[in-house]
C-alpha cells in the first residue's frame, strides 16, 4: 500500500445573500489578519497568535494562520503576499455530508467564527467522486483546506490523504531509477542507465520551457503597463489567463513524465528535494524571483501525484551539485552554454555533454548510491504555493497536486 494525497475541489452552490456575506466576512477578517502577521515578519506560532487571536475568525482559520505565516517568513521567505488570498482552515475545521436523495448530494459545513457554521452545498468534481466517499466513510483522512472565490463563484479546496494499491513488490535496489531535472531552459529532462550502465533514452521537454518562458516574460510586461495605467483588475485577469495556460503545459509535461517512467521495468522517478533546493536557492534579486516562481513544487507534486496513481514509487535526493558534477567521472565542471555541460578533468572520456542529461542522470545515480530519502510533509505540499507572490504567475494551486489553479468549475 502507498499513501497518496489528493486534492479535491469543490464549488460552493449559489450561496444566498446571508451566506455570501458570511463568507465575505471570513474572507476579509483572515487576510486582514495574514497580512498584519505577515508584515510583523512572524517567525514563530506565538508570534502569530498574539496578532490573529484579535480577529474575528474561527479557531480552524486562526490556527492555519498561525502555521502558515511563519512558514512564508521563514521558509519561503516571501516578498509580498495576493490581495485575495484563500482562507486556510486547519483539517478538523470542516464536515462533509452526504444526502443521495437531494439533486444536490453534497453539503459541507464551513467555520464562519467561533460558534458559528455555514452549510452549504456543494458539486464536487466528478472525477473525484470515490475519494470524497472515502473522505465521508472515514477511509480517508482530512488534511487542510482552502476557500477562494473566482469570477464570482466560491470554491473549496480539500486535501485528502489515503492508502492506494501499490506497484510491483520489487525492492528499491531492484528498481531502476530515473531521473528527474525541472529546469528553466528544458521544463523536465528525464535519463536513466541500462543494464550496463550506460545513460540512455533521455527525453527533454525543451520546446514546452521556452513557451512558459514566453507567457511568464508575457504576463511581466504587459502587468507592468496595465498596472502603470491603474488597470489592476485587467491586469489580474491578463495573469489568470496565462497562469492557466502554463498549467495546460504543466500537466502534460508531468502526464509524459510518468508514462516514459512506464515504458521502463521495475521504475523509481528520483526528484530533487525542494527542502534543499530552496535553502541553497541565493542568486540575488532577479534569478530568486524567476525561479521561485518557476514552479518546482507544482511540477513535483503533478508527478508525485500521477506516479503513485500508477504504482510507481517516487523518491528524492539533495540535489546539491546534480548540475556541476560530471556523471561519468564526478569531477565539477561548468557550464559554457545553457545547454551544455563542460567537465574539467582532461582524463575524462566525456568533454561535453547536455546539461540538463548530466543532470538528471546525476540526480538517478544518487539514488543508486543510497541517498535518496522518502517525502515527509504531512500534506505533500513543500511551497509557499498561493500565499506568496514571489514572482507570477506562479502556485496559486493549493497544495501540490496539492491546490490546483481552478481552471472554470474544475481544474483537470
């Protein structure tokens, strides 16, 4: 068995003016609360808590925030935070109900303040269907939430953890591992050895790095002149639009993914832990804001998701030096192209060789070496996702598979 973690959406249904305001309420009171925590730069729970203890929120919300803050002022270390943030509540904060004889099945009780709960019903993505059974059955545990509002329309983010039926019995030293390097030039480069160890079968998604490359410079400089004219909404809207079309790119780059992982016998998919990525992530001002917001923790999480849905297990690595080292003679080298690796031992049969390969190649032979370690996080989401704007668009999913940018009713 494997434990997968999942999240489910939900819209709320055509809330009646008292529950649209009720809402209201929440929404305004938890970011007002966010932002005064956020811009006291709270590092610990405690310092939180003395700030949101005074807004009228619920218990769930107020105890989400005083998680999440510290984690963006640490963690992340964020720059500025949405205007229109979704309201976190902790995973004992709401109750599903199920009525199978109404037209609308699904009701869900959400945490107004303290005392005080709203009922509302709610369509769940079909597709999804079994899990929130499980989650209603107790067969499935209920991790935090997330409450936004889009063009009008309220949904709710719910994440979901519970055992799958796992893959093939083999053990790990039995696998074959391939490696996995998200990259800015090539989106996912993926490379494994053969039977006699030699790198083979390398597939880059180069073409799909330069179009979110394009769309991200798009939304840079056409959001700086609508915000110049005082078009914020316009501007809000343009970004929408383009962060749903990187998300078209990024589930197919991560769907392609797994399925080269199921073209080989007995597979592993190694990625490189964000934990490390993000505390040797230092590359001043104008890298930071572009690889913060390049999307690493969404595109692990797509295919964390969509592996374990296929039985295939998926580990990490530190990825300290996975792009300077030489994978044939471990020598650091450089980089005199983007796309090309250089290794500087004249005795090393290699010379050059493509980078983002190296790479990922790199990051299997770590796991061939014992290195690799399984996730830890409790919700599988390792980002500051859609609380922090360091740069955009970026995760304003939830949690990794964790909180998808709702695309219309659902995202896919």
């Amino acid at each position: 068995m494997t434990e997968l973690t999942k999240t489910l959406e939900l819209k709320l249904v055509a809330p009646n003016a008292h529950k649209q305001r009720k809402l209201c309420e929440t929404r305004e009171a938890y970011q007002q609360a966010l932002h005064e925590a956020f811009d006291a730069r709270c590092t610990t729970q405690t310092e939180a808590n003395d700030i949101v203890v005074n807004y009228d929120l619920g218990g769930y919300a107020k105890n989400a925030l005083k998680k999440y803050v510290p984690q963006l002022t640490t963690t992340y270390n964020a720059g500025e935070l949405h205007d229109d943030h979704p309201v976190r509540f902790t995973n004992d904060g709401l109750r599903l109900d199920h009525k199978s004889e109404n037209a609308i099945e699904w009701y869900v009780k959400i945490p107004h303040h303290e005392g005080y709960h709203l009922w509302m019903p709610a369509q769940p993505n079909p597709d999804q269907r079994d899990w929130l059974e499980a989650l209603n059955a107790g067969d499935a545990e209920m991790g935090e939430s997330r409450l936004f509002e889009r063009d009008g329309t309220w949904f709710l983010h719910v994440t979901a953890t519970r055992d799958v039926e796992g893959g093939s019995e083999v053990s790990g030293e039995e696998r074959t591992p391939i490696g996995v390097d998200i990259g800015e030039a090539s989106l996912a480069t993926v490379c494994h050895r053969d039977d006699r160890g030699s790198p083979t079968a390398p597939e880059l998604w180069a073409d799909e790095g330069k179009s979110v490359r394009q769309l991200r410079k798009s939304y840079f400089t056409a959001t700086k002149r609508l915000q110049t004219r005082g078009s914020e909404r316009i501007a809000e809207s343009f970004g929408d639009d383009l962060w749903n079309q990187i998300d078209d790119i990024f589930h197919r780059v991560t769907r392609d993914v797994v399925e080269y992982a199921e073209s080989v016998e007995d597979p592993v998919l190694v990625l490189e832990d964000l934990t490390y990525i993000r505390e040797s992530m230092d590359y001043g001002v104008y890298m930071n804001r572009r690889l913060h917001g390049w999307g690493f923790a969404k595109l692990h999480a797509q295919i964390r998701y969509k592996a374990v849905e296929k039985g295939i297990p998926v580990e990490t690595v530190n990825p300290r030096n996975t792009p300077k080292e030489c994978h044939a003679c471990g020598e650091v080298g450089y980089r005199p192209r983007q796309a090309t690796f250089k290794c500087t031992n004249d005795t090393c049969w290699m010379g050059e060789y493509q980078a983002d390969v190296n790479g990922a190649i790199n990051i299997a032979d770590r796991y061939l070496r014992g290195e690799s370690r399984s996730r830890e996080y409790e919700t599988d989401d390792d980002s500051a996702e859609d609380g922090a704007r360091l740069t955009a668009p970026q995760d304003s999913q939830a949690d990794a598979e964790t909180q998808q940018a709702t695309r219309g009713t659902y995202a896919s």
